[in-house]
C-alpha cells in the first residue's frame, strides 16, 4: 500500500511530505531526484523506480512531481490513479494545482491527504464525501471562521460516505434546478508530410454539471451511440442498461463530474478538419534554411475553426529565425527552440501563411531531424465523431430541470510530421 | 527554509488568510514560541499553535520536542483541533514512546463516544500509533470497533487489523482478530436479504471489500497462512461486493479474485461474465485488474466456445483506451499489453496504430511502444510499420533513434518477406551517415546476413566505406564478423583487418575475439597472402594478452592450424546454425506467471515478484489454470493456493523474510557440493524459500552422519561443519589443474569434487579413507585413498558397495597389491559400474561402502556428485529438446537459485559442457540470457535445464524439469558445484 507522499517542485525541492504509516526519510527522494537530473525533460522520468527497499511511483502533473513511497506489491495503476486523484482534489478544492497553493493550504492539504487514505488504503475520494469532512475555503468561511471560531472540519459522518450512492451527499436543494452536459471531442492524429493520415482517433467525454435538488435518476440517451468503440463510466452509471439499451441510466453526483469517456477508433470515420501545408528545409551548404506553412479548412462540417495554433519544436542548432505570418502573430524562444504561430480563427477564402528564413549557427551541420508541428484548434458546436445526444429524462423528482447540451472538438495530440 | 522566509516577505501585505503565516516563526526560538502557544488557554491560539506545528511537520521539519504540549491539547471538544493532534500523534508517538501513553486514556475514551465519525478516527489514529505499549490497550476498543453497529466504524476496523498485524502479527493471532476479519467477509449474507435490507447490504459490501484489503495484505506478508480462503461460496459474495464496493475495493477484491481457479470451464465462464463490466470502469486499475482475472480464467475455456471468442474481442477496446491515458497510466499499460501480446496475440493483432509513436510522448513510452509495435508485426502490416521506423530513425533522441534502428533489423529477421525492403532502409539510413544511426544499422545487418546467408552480399561494399566510423565495441565487432565471415568476396579484406590490428589491446574483448576470428577464418580461406598477419594476431592475442578468453582461443586456433588446417576448417568455417525469429520473447513459464500478475509490478520489471520484491514471501510462483471441462476432476490445483495450504507448519511467527534469508544463507554456506537434503517431494519444490530452509537444514543435521561423526558435531556447530564446504573451492581448483596437467584427452576438465574424508583412522582400527569421484573419459572412477595410521601392516584390502539408486558397483577389484605399512598411503583409482543392483537411496546419491582388509570389515557412506553419471552423448536435438519440454509436466518443475557466481554466460556453458552438461540454445530477453540445456544420467534419465543469467547479477536462477523430479535437487547441487568451482 502506499506509504508516503512527497510533492517535489521542478527544481528538485520537496516542499510537503505525508506518511501514512511509518514515516520514511525523504532520501529515499534522491533515487528519484537522481533519475531527474538523467531525464532531459520533466516529463521523461520514469514513473516507477526502484530503490534497495522501495519503490517510488510518481507522476508529473501541473509543473509539479507527486511521487508514492511504496514497499509492497502494489499495482502501480493504483498508485498512479491515485496520485492523480490527489491533484485533481487540490484542483477542486483551491481552483488551481500549483505549488503556491498547496504551500498556502498546507494544514487543510495535509488534512485531506489523511481522510483520502488510511493506512495505505483509499478512504474518501469522491469530491462529494471530502467536501463534507473538510469544507472547502472561501474568503466568506475564512472570515466566518475567525469571527467565530469554528472550523473548516465537518463533525458529522458524511452520509454519502456509506450512502447507497456514495457519491452523492443528501439532502441537496436549488433554487434553479439545471442539468448541463457538455460533449467534448479530442482528436489525436498523425498527418505524415503529404498530408496523408498515418494515425487518427478520437478520445471523447462527457463533463456534466448537475445541480438539481433531492435524489434525480436520469437517464441520457444518444442517436447513434453504436458509434462509440470503448466507454468507460463514472461508477453512477448503470451498466446493464447500457449493455441492453446503450442508454446512460444513472443517479448524479452533485455538481461537477466526468460522466463517461469514449473512444472512437475506426480511422476512416474520423474526419480532419484542417490541412496543413508545410516545408522546412535547410540548403546543403552554407547556414540558411527555409520554413513556410500554411494551415486551410479541411472537413470541418461547415463550422468555423478557431483558436489554431501552431508549435513546432525548432532544431537546437538554429541562431535566430526571421518570419512573417500573414494573419495571428507568432513568438520565438531561442531557449528552447520553440515556435509558437497563433493564428485565431481560420478564414477560408485568405489561409493564414508563416514564412521566412532560418539560420543556423556557424558551421554547423544540416539538422538530421525533421521538426513535427503541433496544431491547436476549437471548433464550437460540433462533436466531430457525429455523436449526437437524443434525449434528457429525470424521474425520481417532481420539478422540471433545466437541461442543456454542448458540443466541442479540439486538438488532442495532432501532428503534423515534416 | 530560503523559501519560506522569502514567501512570508512576499505575503506581508498580502492575504493573511493562507497558511504560509504559518511559517513566518521559522526562527531561532521558534520552538520555543510555539511551546508557549500551545499551552495558552485561549483555544484559538492553541489551534493555530498546532496548525503551525503541523504546517512545520510537513515541510519535514523536526517538531517532535513540542510531544507533551501537543498531547496536553488532545482533550477538547473541537474536533478539528483533534485531528490535528491525531495527525502530529501519528507521526511522532514512535520517537516518543513512552510519552504516547499520556495519549492512551483520550483514544479509550473516544472510542466509546456516540459520534461514529469519533470512534472511527480514534480507532484509525490509534491503529498508526506504531508503539508496543499502545497496542496493548488497542486490542479491546478494536474488538469492539469490529462489531460496531455503524459499518463506516467496522470498516475503518478492519483496515486496524491490517496495521495491528504490521505492528505485531502474533498478538493479532493471539486475539482472534484474523477470524473476525474473515467473518466480516461473510457480513453479507445474500440469502437473507429482503428488499427493505438491500441498502443495508450494500453498506456491509463496503465493510467487504475493505475486510478483503486488509486480509489480502497480511496474506502477502504471510503465506502459509491460508487467510483468504476460496472457495465458491466466498467467491461469490466477492463478486457481489463487486458491484457495490468503491473503485479502489474493486481493485483488491479482483486481485484477489485472480487469485482463485474455478473447477471448471463453467465455473470459470460464469466468473468472467461477471467480470467483464468492469473493463468499462474509468478507473485504470480497475481496468487492469479485471484484465488479469479474464486473461487467467480464458485459459480454462475451450477455444471453439463461442464466448471465448466473445471475451477476446472485448478485451482489445479497453486496453486501446488505456493508452490514451495519462503517461504514466500509459506505460504501466504498455508494460503489461507486451505480456498480453506475447501470451495472445490475436487480441490486439488489428491495433497497430495506437502504437504507432507521437514526438512528444515521453521516451519511456516510446520506448515501450516501439517494442510492441515489433510484436505485432506481421506480413499484413509490415509496410506501415517499417514506414513508421523509418520515421522515428531521424528523431531527436538518441537511444529512441538507436532502437528504431534495431528494430528494423528484427522486421527483416522476423517478416522474411519484408527482408529485402528492410535491408534497403537500413541502406538508406547508412547514407545519412549520422553515427549512432550507421553503428546500430551496420549491428543490426549482421544479424540479417546470419538469418538469410547470401542473400545481401552485395551491400558490403557499402557498409566497408563507414569502417572509419565505427567507434563502438558492437559496431566494431560486427563489421569484423562481416569482413571475415566473406573474406573471400572482399578483396582487401586482408587489408582492413589489418588496418584494426593496430590498436589491437586498445579494443575492447569484444572486438579482439572477433578480430581473431575473423583473420583466422581469412587466412583457412586466402592462405597464401595472409600467413603473415595470422601470425601477428595469434601472437598478439596468446603472448601480449592478459584475457584468458583470448589466450585460450588463440592457443587452439595456433594448436588446430598447426596440427590439422583441415580440421581447423570444418570446425572454423562450420555451418553456422540458424538464429531464432523472435528476439526477447519472455520464457513460456515466466510469461505464464506474469500473467498471473498483469497489473503489478512485476508486470511492469517482466520479472517474477520473487526476483525483486523485497523479503518476497516464500515464494510462490503463480500459474495459469489447466484446462479442465466440467466433467473432468482438477488436475491442476490452484498453485498459489496449495502452496499456501501445503507449506511446512514449521514456524508460523518466524517473519517469512527472515526465514527466506535464513534459507539462503544455509542453503549457501551449508550444504556442501557433496552432500545432499532429503529427496525432494515433488509438492515441496514449488515452495522456493520453504523448500530451501528445510533442505538446508536436513543437510545439517543429516548431511554430515555417514561421513564424518567428528564434523557432525551437531546443530550449533555450523563451523565445525564449514570445512567440507570451504575445502571444495579450492580443491575443486586443484582438481581442475590436475586433470589439465594431467592431460587426459578432454576439452574442460569435468568436475572433480574435492577429496573428502569417509573414514576416518579412529573408527576403522587406523585405517583412514578418503576419495573423491571422477569421471575421465566416459569412465566412472572411485579415487581412493588410504592411509594406514595404525602400528601394524595391512593387506588383503577387498571393496564392496551396497545397492544404490544408479547401480553403481566396482568395475573390477581394488588395485592394492603391496601390503600397507604403518604411515604408509596409497591412492587407488577404483573403476565403476552402473550395472549392478538398485535401490533407491535417500538421499538419492548415497553410496553405502565396505572395505575390508586383513584387520576388519568397516562400513561407511558417501555421496557422489550426480554429475559423475552425466553421459557424453547428452546434447539433445533442439525440438526434441522444446517437445520435452512441454511435454513434461509442470508440476516436475524445480526451480533454485544459485548466488555468487560470476561467470558469464557463455563461460558457465563451457564449464558445464566439461561434466556434460549441454547447451542446447541461447537467447537473450531483456538483459537476461537463458541457457537450455540437456543432460543424461547413466540410466537413461533426462533432465532438462533452463539456466537464467543477467548481466551483472551474480544470483543465476536455473529451472530443472525432468520425468524423475527427484534427481533435480542433486542435479542443482552438481551446477551450483560446477560452476563455483
């Protein structure tokens, strides 16, 4: 079971740590901060390490390293799961994961981390449950608590703790009783250099806000949920009739929540909505290259495409760069080599062009690798799979909620290679 | 502290709300102002006093001298504030021992309070206070917590049980608590549930699933104990609490789950169904887990079955969904895909693309994808893959460049059809001439010229102008290989062999025994021009070198050239036999076992938990259920299980780990090469570290008896035992040297254990003996040697064995013709049989002797080396090696460990080869060779060896099956002898 928790900063400093059983000596961290200093990127540290008597766990989320103490045989997805979990608690309590917060919430982080696992075991996870141990701040509670003296800690069990339905606290009550599903489509691709699809699906969700009074059984249903290759379920969802009826049957927790994610596979059904054209190239002799790429509409189901960006991880040899973009502006950090185009909505009668010049150290050689762009895009009011939601029915409660569905498509990981 | 000071500068104007105010004391009297606060009588002050002190804590700062003042503010109604306190109590109430009693009172107290919320955290807290004194005074607040009515206070108990028996594992046994546990897994009881109790229900299933977390973790720390106890029943109301439970109880009661074997393909179906809606959960875990409990129990369903079909095709959407995940998620999940895609490929065979790689993933996934992707190529999509690798040859990172590199080289190794397009990428790439990439290309064609012999000839001329390039000891050594493997397509190959003699001692061994192969093979082809330069290499490599290995394959290059070029030539130039297709395929029995384990870590090493995981318990190797149908009886008994169920009641409070250690440490230092444990039952040898606790022992307390009584001290005395064992070392050396210098026409000296004493002068009336046996030149021999240290002469010496387990008697009659005077001594060289009377003997090879001379008949036993029965014409046929293999049940499979040897592979090998023992095949798979190898014994028995060697660990592990498992344990020792010494 997990033993210990330490968060790390980028810069290798360990600024919380948590023990759930014995307490283990933060050297155990030097194995991992070790690891650190070989990965080029933060991102590149392996998230399970081994040591003499441990093995450490971590994952890097939000600039920041969570990294898991363990001595047993534990499943790593566990581990991992978890440690994804305690970010998304710190989100959801404080707004945002960074370290500022934690260090300015560090008795309430530590208070949650200790009703989240005991003993190595997972406890309270559901936002609903935590939320009625330990309050949530706001500015008016602090004040209220100063004034008064009373406290952030909840001194009743959560009834949702061992409710039916753990995730859903009793005795909810709105004014305005709405219920709010957004579609939200992510499409990772690979395009190769004629523009061709090497590799294209789609991750879908959908994120619910709820807030409707008392104990609502709803049920959501899709025109075409054969579209969908692999779903995965918050734990309200009844499978059974999904398996029957491919209907999302369900009792909602409060407030904000993932109700299901979903996969779509078939590559010939996803379709692409930009093309982008591109050459980077750079002249055998001498120190000059060339970069000129111009991004078009491609399948976009008559909606416009907005928020394109473009990134593209220059080769560490070059010196400077000088472009002009036709539309959007674009930033350069000759740090990290990376280029950054952001061209805004995409227009199709005038396609936004990025073209200039590249040049490269002195008597440096041709770059051997062929930097890959990465494309950003929105597009509203579209889920690109087709996905269509039919119908929201509530039973279980007598008002008539307010329903409402959005849909959305973005960029996963879309690249373009060169 | 740099940064707090620095943060609570930058709050000064800022919000005092957050609780970076807490640090702003984190100077010299600090301790001392917060020990002031603590005690002020203001009960806000107070708190915020401990919120600081936590706040402190956290940041791993030492508070632990504020413990009393802290402890003092644990009465209180404010059950924040008491949290708080519970919170610093567990982590300092170790250090402070006998201050944490002051604590006891509260938590007693608390325990009984009619808030559950209270009673539950002062069971919890109490159960991390990880001090002696204190679990005394839980064991009754926790009995009672067990049977609370409110079930959020059980299930918070029964995860105290699991602490308490971290803490001390005996007093939970003392009380009972393991049966309340057990009982609280039946706290359901479906047949009594009536609608208005449903909810009631699913409150007790929480209560379950934690019950079964708890137990599942002392089980593991604990495995004779046959804690969880499966049988249909409770399985049943597990995969009831399955539906109910949290997503993390899901992942332990689905582990545990895994852990159970149906009785038949019904049962087996009827799981999986129940199984298989948690593939959808969105937690990964959860995912994984109910992945392995499919993947284990499919094994038992016949395939023509319509569901199994089924069950395969609703497998592939989840795994391809978890690589979307998070990175970390996705490289756990690609770890254990490599598993699933070995053991079956047909689930993901039509998914190729989702491993196809993205420039930003992080190296370790790309890594792990591009391994995958080599699985699963196929004729049908070998183009696209090679595309891709194509693509990913001219990325950033170099060791990802490297391996795609490679990786094209298995394409063409694996896909024959995909050969010659392979071999023109690889060409392509060459061109690039980027360095690293023409190294690991000119490495990865060798490898193709060995799979389709002249075939691709005619890019050596390519790959001959990046000789100057080639800087790494593997590049080198295989464009070596290719220079000399067709020296005679090469003009001047002469002359670039030449060229890298030149630094001949700054390569590395590497590329020196490949240089001197490679010229040699040169010069059987192209005598005439290169006799010089033989000469020059044979001299380098024999009189300027310090590498044994290179001496002695220069000495019998030098001695076969001289004496026999034909012979040189059938044995340099041979036909070389053909590599295998697949490249670092897991072994099928470590698959099997690892399998057995998706989702765990030893799913993510590729290695069995008994490898790595620290004090792994008495290792129990998990494995895939036999097929069974309905009608049939189980074969195959749930292995985990049994062992569990079967293992020796020796010491049930003897910390497993110890007791492995302590297993090691005897079956290391104790059990000399000659001497051996009892037979070994064939149920005993699955139990790994039990197994070699009590063979270690029994060769103490047995082992010595026949041979000496002096040494036989008894059980303290180890070191009165040592000297056997010391001596085999380096009278094993000696041995060795003798057999050399003797030059007996062998290649390796076979084995020879030291000469041992058998009886000594006291107890046979001053006639002492010791020996040894050997085995020359296909002939079994009895070294004796007798010594006279009595006063008168001794004639009419006469020698007679008593039935044994091989047969063994003396082929002729003991040589000592002369009388044997007072302080006189003779060696003889008794020649042996194996043709006379048998009966088994335990252990298996003793031998019972008598000697007689003109004084008395004296009796006494030894052991001989098994080895000494290893036959010359012991070298199976490779598939006739793979059929026996499978062929011979799993339940003939012992397993052992042999630590503290450095050799490499291919020396252990040779060593081997000298007592017969074979090498059939080598492979490498992650890092580690496996060795297979054959072995015959005198009476026809084979025994089936597959030796694990990994690069820098000194620990082999070798894998004996034979049809008479009961020869492995004498087998193991002749290895653990043969290569020690």
């Amino acid at each position: 079971m997990i033993n210990s928790l330490f968060l790390i900063n980028p810069s290798g400093e360990i600024f919380l740590e948590k023990h759930w059983k014995s307490v283990v000596s933060r050297s155990v961290c030097d194995y991992f901060l070790e690891a650190k200093e070989k990965a080029l990127e933060p991102e590149d540290v392996p998230p399970v390490i081994h040591t003499p008597h441990h093995y450490l766990i971590s994952i890097y989320r939000d600039k920041l390293f969570f990294l898991s103490v363990i001595q047993t045989e534990v499943p790593p997805l566990f581990v991992i799961e978890f440690l994804h979990r305690i970010a998304e608690m710190i989100q959801d309590y404080f707004g945002e994961c960074s370290e500022t917060v934690v260090k300015d919430h560090m008795v309430m982080v530590y208070e949650l981390l200790e009703e989240m696992l005991d003993n190595g075991f997972p406890l309270a996870t559901e936002s609903n449950v935590l939320k009625e141990m330990i309050r949530p701040p706001t500015i008016l509670r602090s004040v209220v608590n100063t004034l008064t003296g009373t406290s952030n800690v909840g001194d009743t069990l959560p009834t949702g703790q061992l409710s039916t339905i753990p995730w859903r606290r009793a005795g909810v009550r709105y004014t305005n009783n709405e219920a709010y599903f957004d579609v939200v489509e992510e499409i990772d691709a690979i395009l190769d250099q004629s523009g061709t699809t090497v590799f294209a699906e789609i991750q879908g969700v959908v994120e619910a806000c709820v807030k409707l009074s008392g104990m609502p059984d709803l049920t959501l249903s899709f025109m075409n949920p054969c579209l969908l290759d692999d779903v995965s379920f918050h734990p309200c969802v009844r499978y059974k009739l999904w398996e029957s009826e491919r209907v999302l049957s369900f009792i909602p927790p409060d407030g904000n929540f993932t109700l299901m994610t979903y996969h779509v596979n078939a590559q010939n059904l996803v379709a692409i909505p930009v093309y982008v054209k591109q050459s980077i190239s750079f002249f055998e002799c001498g120190s000059d290259g060339r970069l000129d790429v111009t991004v078009g509409p491609k399948q976009t189901m008559g909606k416009t495409v907005e928020g394109v960006m473009v990134t593209v991880h220059l080769p560490k040899t070059i010196l400077s760069i000088n472009l002009t973009a036709t539309q959007g502006s674009y930033t350069y950090d000759n740090g990290t080599k990376l280029l950054v185009w952001d061209i805004g909505k995409l227009n199709p009668q005038k396609l936004p062009n990025l073209r200039g010049s590249l040049s490269l150290q002195a008597g440096a050689p041709k770059p051997e690798e062929n930097p890959s762009l990465n494309i950003d895009l929105k597009i509203q009011q579209l889920a690109i799979s087709g996905l269509k939601v039919n119908r929201l029915d509530m039973f279980g409660e007598k008002y008539k909620p307010f329903k409402g569905v959005k849909y959305i498509t973005k960029a996963g990981k879309f690249q373009v290679r060169t | 502290m740099e940064w707090a000071n620095q943060l609570c500068e930058n709050r000064q104007f800022g919000s005092k709300m957050t609780d970076s105010k807490y640090f702003t004391t984190t100077k010299k009297g600090e301790i001392f102002e917060l020990k002031a606060e603590l005690n002020s009588d203001k009960k806000e002050k107070k708190k915020e006093a401990v919120k600081k002190v936590i706040a402190s804590m956290t940041v791993g700062k030492d508070v632990s001298a504020l413990f009393p003042d802290v402890v003092n503010c644990m009465q209180t109604d404010n059950l924040e504030l008491k949290k708080l306190v519970y919170l610093y109590l567990m982590n300092y109430a170790k250090s402070q021992p006998d201050m944490a009693i002051m604590a006891v009172n509260t938590f007693v107290k608390d325990c009984e309070d009619p808030n559950p919320l209270i009673r539950a955290l002062a069971v919890r807290t109490m159960g991390c206070i990880r001090v002696d004194k204190i679990t005394e005074y839980l064991c009754e607040p926790l009995r009672k917590c067990l049977k609370d009515e409110d079930p959020y206070v059980r299930k918070t108990a029964a995860v105290c049980v699991a602490k308490l028996h971290d803490i001390n594992a005996q007093l939970v046994e003392d009380q009972g608590f393991l049966d309340t546990l057990k009982d609280l897994i039946s706290d359901s009881n479906p047949m009594v549930t009536s609608g208005g109790q449903r909810s009631l229900l699913k409150k007790k299933l929480q209560v379950v699933a934690n019950a079964v977390a708890a137990l599942s973790e002392i089980a593991e720390s604990h495995p004779n104990s046959n804690l969880l106890d499966l049988n249909p029943q409770s399985i049943n109301k597990l995969l009831t609490a399955l539906n109910e439970c949290t997503e993390w109880g899901q992942i332990f009661i689905l582990d545990c789950l895994a852990n159970y074997t149906p009785r038949d393909d019904r049962e087996s179906q009827s799981i999986c169904e129940r199984v298989t809606p948690r593939l959808s959960h969105a937690n990964s875990a959860v995912v994984l887990s109910a992945v392995k409990v499919l993947m284990k129990f499919m094994e038992m369903l016949p395939k023509d079955l319509d569901y199994y079909g089924t069950l395969l095709k609703k497998l592939a959407p989840p795994l391809v969904t978890l690589l979307s995940a998070e990175p970390e998620l996705q490289y756990v999940a690609l770890r254990n895909i490599n598993l699933i895609v070995q053991k079956r490929p047909e689930i993901l065979k039509h998914e190729m693309k989702v491993f196809f790689v993205k420039y930003n993933d992080p190296i370790y996934v790309k890594l792990e994808k591009l391994d995958i992707m080599i699985r699963l190529a196929s004729q049908a999509n070998i183009a696209q893959v090679l595309a891709e690798l194509k693509e990913y040859a001219t990325e950033v990172d170099v060791d990802f460049v490297r391996k795609a590199v490679r990786a094209i080289g298995r394409c063409a190794i694996k896909v024959e059809q995909s050969a010659e397009r392979c071999v023109s990428t690889l060409l392509d790439l060459i061109q690039t001439k980027v360095n690293y990439v023409v190294q690991e290309a000119i490495v990865v064609i060798k490898d193709i010229f060995r799979k389709y012999p002249n075939k691709y000839e005619s890019v050596i001329a390519t790959l001959c102008e990046n000789l100057d390039s080639l800087d790494e000891p593997e590049a080198r050594a295989a464009m070596i290989w290719i220079v000399g493997e067709y020296a005679e397509r090469i003009d001047n190959a002469d002359e670039l062999l030449e060229s890298f003699l030149e630094g001949f001692h700054d390569e590395s061994t590497q590329v020196q025994l490949q240089l001197l192969t490679a010229i040699v093979k040169l010069f059987l082809k192209k005598p005439t021009e290169t006799q010089e330069l033989v000469q020059q290499v044979l001299s380098l490599a024999t009189q300027d070198s310090d590498n044994p290995d290179l001496r002695d394959r220069g000495y019998i290059y030098w001695r076969l050239l001289s004496t026999d070029p034909v012979a040189a030539k059938e044995v340099v130039l041979a036909e070389k036999p053909l590599i295998s297709e697949e490249t670092d395929l897991i072994e099928p029995t470590l698959l099997e076992e690892l399998i057995c384990h998706i989702g765990t870590l030893a799913s993510v090493y590729h290695k069995p938990p008994s490898a790595f995981v620290e004090g792994s318990r008495g290792v129990m190797h998990k494995r895939l259920p036999a097929r069974t149908g309905s009608g049939e009886g189980t074969e195959c008994p749930d292995v985990g299980n049994a062992a569990g169920g079967s293992a020796p009641e020796s010491a049930p409070s003897i910390i497993p780990s110890q007791g492995d250690l302590l297993g090691d440490l005897l079956n290391l230092d104790l059990a000399p090469p000659t001497t051996t444990g009892p037979t070994p039952s064939t149920s005993g040898m699955q139990m790994g570290g039990m197994d070699l606790l009590g063979g270690g022992l029994d060769s103490l307390l047995g082992g010595d008896i026949g041979g000496s009584p002096a040494m036989g001290a008894g059980f303290g005395a180890a070191p009165a035992v040592m000297p056997t064992s010391l001596n085999a070392p380096v009278g094993g050396g000696l041995g060795d040297l003798f057999d050399l210098g003797g030059g007996v026409g062998m290649p390796m000296g076979a084995y020879i254990p030291p000469k041992t004493v058998w009886l000594p002068a006291m107890k046979a009336k001053g006639l002492e003996i010791s020996g040894t046996f050997a085995r020359r030149a296909g002939v079994i021999q009895m070294e004796l040697v007798l010594t006279n240290k009595a006063m008168s002469v001794m004639t009419d010496f006469a020698i007679q064995f008593n039935r044994n387990s091989f047969g063994l008697a003396p082929a002729g009659p003991l040589q000592v013709l002369t009388p044997l005077g007072p302080n006189q001594t003779i060696e003889v060289s008794l020649p042996l049989s194996t043709v006379g009377p048998v009966m088994k003997m335990d252990p298996l090879n003793n031998l019972q002797v008598a000697v007689k001379n003109n004084i008395d008949v004296f009796y006494f036993s030894c052991q001989y080396p098994i080895s000494m029965l290893f036959v010359e014409d012991g070298k199976m046929e490779r598939q006739v090696f793979l059929a026996t293999w499978k062929d011979i049940p799993n339940d003939n499979e012992s397993q052992f460990q042999i630590q503290d040897c450095h050799l490499n592979s291919e020396a252990a090998s040779n060593k081997l080869q000298g007592s017969n023992i074979f090498t059939i095949a080598k492979r490498t798979v992650e890092g580690q060779e496996m060795l297979y190898m054959s072995i015959k014994l005198s009476n026809g028995i084979w025994v089936l060896a597959e030796l694990k060697v990994q690069a820098g660990n000194p620990n082999y592990t070798i894998s004996l099956k034979c049809r008479a498992p009961e020869v492995s344990q004498c087998v193991f020792q002749c290895y653990e002898a043969v290569l020690k010494n």
